[in-house]
C-alpha cells in the first residue's frame, strides 16, 4: 500500500461533529435526563461533562439497544458518537461517496517528516491520516480502537496525528509462517465472514410479509392450562393494551411466521408449536430462514455494522442507526403493550385493518432497510480486503476440513455460501426459555 490518505484537520474535525450531534439527535428521544436516578452521584456526574448520558432501560423502542446490541450507560451512546473515516478511501484512490471530504494523498517523498513518521508507526503500510489528532482525542472524539499515533521521527513527544488502517490492527503484514498462525487468522476471519454471508442469503431470499410481528404475542402466549410465560415480566413496566384472550386468539388465529432465530428463545413455550418455522432451531438455520423483510433482521444490522467500528463509515453507521430504531419502533407499535406514553403508535395487527397497515408498513421498511443492507455488504467486502490477506479470504471457504479445525468447528455449505465456525456455535439450538447460544453448545458438547 504505502500511501498516506490525509484527511486536514479542520475537515475531520468538522466531519466528527456532524456525526456527534447527528447520533446525538438520533438517539435524544431515548437519553436519560440528568436528574435520571441511573445519573446521580458525582462520581457519575463526572462522566457527563460533555453531555452524553445512557439509554433509557424503560423506554421501551430505545432499549434494544441496551438489551441486544450492548449500549450501556453514558460509554454506550458515546461509543456510537465516535467518528472513524471511511476505509474506501483506501481502494477508491482518495475518492469516497459517504465523506465529502478534501483527501490528500501522500506518497513516498524524501522531505517529508509525517510521512516517514508515518511510515514508521505503520511498519511501511500507511493508512488514512488524521491530521492533528491527539490523544485527548481518543475515546472521545475518534475511538481508540484501531488508532495508530503517528510520533514524529525528529521529536518523539510530538504527535504528528493518528492513523486508521484495519490491515494493522488485524496483522496483515505479519508473515504466516506456520499452519497454527494460519487457523489464528481463519479463526479471526470467521465471524465477518458468517455476518457477510447473512447479509448475502437475506438480500436473495423471498419476503415474508404475513408475520405481523407475531413474536411479541408469542412472548405473551398463555393458553388455558400452560404455565405461565416466562417471558411474562418482559416489558414489565408497560401495560398490556388487550387482554389475555385477545392474546390468545390473535397468536393461534393462523399460527406465527417467525424466521428469527434468536427471536424463539423468548417464546412462550407453548407458543413454540404454532411457529411454522420450527419449535427448535439451530444457530445455522439463520442462513436458510433470515429474510428481507423482517423486522428483527433489520434491527440486527446494527450489530452486523458495530463487528467492524471503527473500520466503518460513520456515515453510514448514522443510516443503519436510524434504520434500526424504525424497525423496532414498528416492533413495539404492532405489539400487545401500551407504548404511547414514549411516542408509539398503534398497530393492531388483532384486527384486520391492524395487519393491513402493519404489512403496508413493513413493505416501506424492507425497501428502505434493502438499500442500507446493500452498502453494509459492501462495507464488509471492503473491510474483508482490506484486514486479510486474499488467498486467505478465497481459500477460507474451501477448508479440506482438517481435524484440527473439525475439533473446534465445522464448515457449513449452502448453495455458494460457505462459513467457517470455530466456536461451535453453529452447532447450537435454541428453544423457548433456552440459554443463550454459546451455553447451549457447551451444553450439547457435554452430553
């Protein structure tokens, strides 16, 4: 590569605001306010001198992003405010769509203190450049995550700005010397690659558009005689907006349509029958029922975005937020309870009306969250190129399966996707009331 892309300072500078007050918008109608109880004590109020604050964990279209993707207290939000540049620019000779922005390109050149400086920090490599950023920047503004300081060669405590380059942070330039290191980087690799071929077998399946986010009712489910749902206390500070019965008549009316697989864990368990995509699931059946126009799945892309932060367009990061917060403000307003104190509307998919409105509504939302998936893959290709070496990437999916790698995975074929797993966990299965996947194939792998 040897190539430094510079980004000036006023420019990234001004970029990383826009995306600060953009996430800050996003996410304002869900903050805590600072009287919150979560916010007392000064040794918290220190931790909102620049104005962030959590989740609420009650608010119930804003706390998925606490219960599912990790966004916890004041460092969650700012997690998501952290600007990082985008690794395009690294393929695209200095040009990029998301960021707008003046990049210089900085070749080899005698006379020049950053490069060489770079050059140095980066073991020859390069990256993309930000001018002038310290170390008070880091974990603030820029994630520290990934950052490279750039000290000057001439002045080892003067610091020239940081570097972003995902080849570094994954040890591209590393030689692989031996089949132990190789199986490493398989292994690192293996996750992006299962989340990449999710967004691929998503983006070509056929939408299932009579679901009526069913799932919730089937949280609820509790016909005459069952236990108890377990996942009764879910929401528990909502009201419940219809009866028992109603609950009742609408998940057994035509049973449910639920292809989310981590979505059954939290059924009732006598919902689990009336699920005509299984009562009993695997981790690798995501591959064949993940669909375009779930909910659930759109929601997931913000977890499939924050896998590679900072390696990410911010940008971009900023639609699949929004994109996520929709789907599940659908979820919320198509379920049993009373949300409309924090917003919600109503979606009574009880009724008739109720589910023609929901599918009007989930068909605008698959061709919204279509467009985002499309640039998210695109996002993972370019990281996957960048981060790894490309006889790794093309070799990966055509493993002789060694006994080394059958011991602690296995090697999944469909049609032409090919995932490797070395945890295990596509050998998992969820059920109603289930642990969580990696317990269950500690479990299975016990028996």
């Amino acid at each position: 590569m040897k190539v430094l892309y510079k980004i000036s300072e006023k420019s990234w500078r001004k970029a990383a605001a826009s995306h600060s007050a953009k996430i800050k918008y996003i996410l304002s109608p869900g903050l805590t306010s600072f009287d919150h109880p979560l916010n007392t004590g000064i040794a918290k109020r220190r931790h909102y001198i620049d104005d962030w604050t959590g989740l609420d964990p009650l608010n119930p279209i804003f706390n998925f992003l606490i219960e599912y993707y990790g966004i916890k207290g004041s460092k969650g939000t700012r997690r998501l405010a952290r600007w990082s540049p985008d690794p395009s620019i690294m393929i695209s000779g200095g040009h990029t769509h998301d960021h707008k922005l003046p990049i210089e390109i900085i070749q080899k050149s005698q006379d020049d203190l950053i490069f060489h400086s770079a050059m140095k920090a980066t073991n020859g490599i390069g990256g993309i450049f930000l001018e002038n950023a310290n170390a008070e920047d880091l974990g603030g503004t820029l994630h520290l995550r990934g950052a490279i300081p750039v000290p000057s060669i001439d002045n080892p405590d003067k610091l020239h700005g940081i570097i972003y380059n995902s080849a570094i942070f994954y040890n591209r330039h590393m030689l692989v010397e031996t089949e132990e290191d190789r199986l490493q980087l398989l292994k690192t690799m293996a996750p992006f690659q299962w989340y990449k071929s999710i967004m691929e077998t998503t983006l070509n399946s056929d939408p299932i558009m009579h679901c009526h986010g069913l799932h919730e009712w089937a949280m609820q489910y509790h016909p005459e005689g069952a236990d108890p749902p377990p996942s009764a206390s879910y929401q528990a500070s909502l009201k419940l907006r219809v009866s028992r019965e109603v609950i009742n008549k609408t998940v057994e009316r035509k049973g449910i349509s639920c292809t989310h697989v981590d979505a059954l864990r939290f059924f009732a368990p006598a919902a689990a029958p009336l699920n005509h995509h299984g009562s009993s699931l695997e981790r690798i059946d995501q591959l064949r029922l993940e669909q375009k126009a779930c909910v659930h799945a759109h929601m997931d892309l913000l977890k499939i975005a924050l896998k590679i932060q900072p390696f990410l367009s911010s940008e971009l990061l900023v639609e699949v937020l929004r994109i996520a917060i929709k789907a599940r403000k659908l979820d919320v307003e198509a379920s049993p309870y009373d949300a409309t104190m924090y917003g919600a509307g109503v979606v009574p998919v009880e009724t008739k009306e109720g589910r023609k409105l929901y599918r009007e509504q989930q068909r605008a939302l698959m061709v919204e969250a279509e467009a985002i998936r499309i640039r998210l893959l695109q996002a993972y290709t370019t990281f996957l190129s960048i981060s790894f070496d490309e006889d790794l990437i093309s070799h990966s999916s055509m493993e002789k399966k060694p006994k080394e790698v059958m011991k602690k995975g296995m090697i999944f074929d469909r049609d032409d996707i090919k995932v490797m797993n070395f945890d295990g966990t596509l050998h998992a299965t969820a059920e109603p009331g289930s642990l969580p996947w990696r317990h269950n194939i500690k479990n299975n792998n016990n028996k």
